[in-house]
C-alpha cells in the first residue's frame, strides 16, 4: 500500500504523522512518500513601494528550506518508529491542495494522510483549507486528521 503523508510542520501534520503509524505502520507491505508544499504568496509591489527581486527571491529560497525541513521531519519520524523503510520525500511549489493532489496523481496513492487545521464553516471560506481540496480532489482515500483535543 501506498501511502503519502501530506505536512506543513504543524501540530495537526504531526498528528497526521501519528496517526498514519498507528493505522499503516504495523504493515509490511506499506511504502510511505512524505510530501511538503510551499507557496510563493508574497506580494509583488510597484514603484514607489517595489521590493528588489533578490529579497523576493530570498523569501522564496526560505519558503523552499521551511518545506524541505517538515518534510524531512515527518520522514524522520518513520524512520524512527519504523525500522528499516526510507520514504521518499517531496517538496512542491504552488497551490498546496493542487500540488498534494497532482502528487498523489504522480505517484499513484493508495491513500493520502493529512492534518486538520479544525477551521470551522466560516474559516474555510475565508482562508480555504488543503485537507478540503485534497478530500474534493484526490484520485484515492484520504485520511483527515484531527490532533487530539488538549486536555483541559
């Protein structure tokens, strides 16, 4: 089974990592890709306000590190819990519910793991939510997942 886990380093993409343990773990048979996903989302000023392209290309470049660093965390923390698989890791630049999406396309997916931020209604419409455009567009299953509530 294939099973790609979608992190943008948050407490949620952790719990997803968690989760995708508990459940994909266990199984032999299981191939897991780790896959991060940066948007270059920083605005583009005109004169008299115009930013260098150097400074736009240092924001990107770090947006680019950011990915590869959760990524690479979440692969990590496989390997550490399961011994003896390498997964493979991706970093995507654009949209990070297309790019999850087109990933999982790619590499053919049985199934893919992401965080819930836990946005309400009113959230998603505003800022829009990856695990809704993954669970609407994806060509497999998707498991969303939702970190525990804090005990209080």
């Amino acid at each position: 089974m294939k099973i790609m886990l979608a992190t943008d380093g948050s407490e949620h993409s952790k719990a997803a990592a968690e989760k995708a343990l508990e459940i994909f773990g266990g199984s032999g048979s299981a191939v897991f890709k780790v896959i991060s996903v940066y948007e270059n989302v920083f605005p583009v000023a005109g004169e008299p306000f115009a930013i260098s392209a150097d400074y736009y290309q240092e924001l990107e470049d770090e947006a680019k590190k950011q990915a590869e660093l959760f990524a690479e965390t979440a692969a990590s923390t496989l390997r550490n819990e399961i011994s003896g698989i390498e997964p493979e890791v991706e970093v995507r630049n654009g949209s990070p519910g297309r790019e999850i999406v087109e990933a999982a396309v790619d590499w053919n997916a049985d199934v893919i793991v992401v965080g819930s931020h836990g946005r309400g209604f009113w959230g998603r419409m505003m800022v829009g939510s990856v695990s809704d455009a993954v669970m609407h567009h994806a060509p497999c299953s998707v498991l969303i997942v939702r970190r525990p509530a804090d005990p209080g």
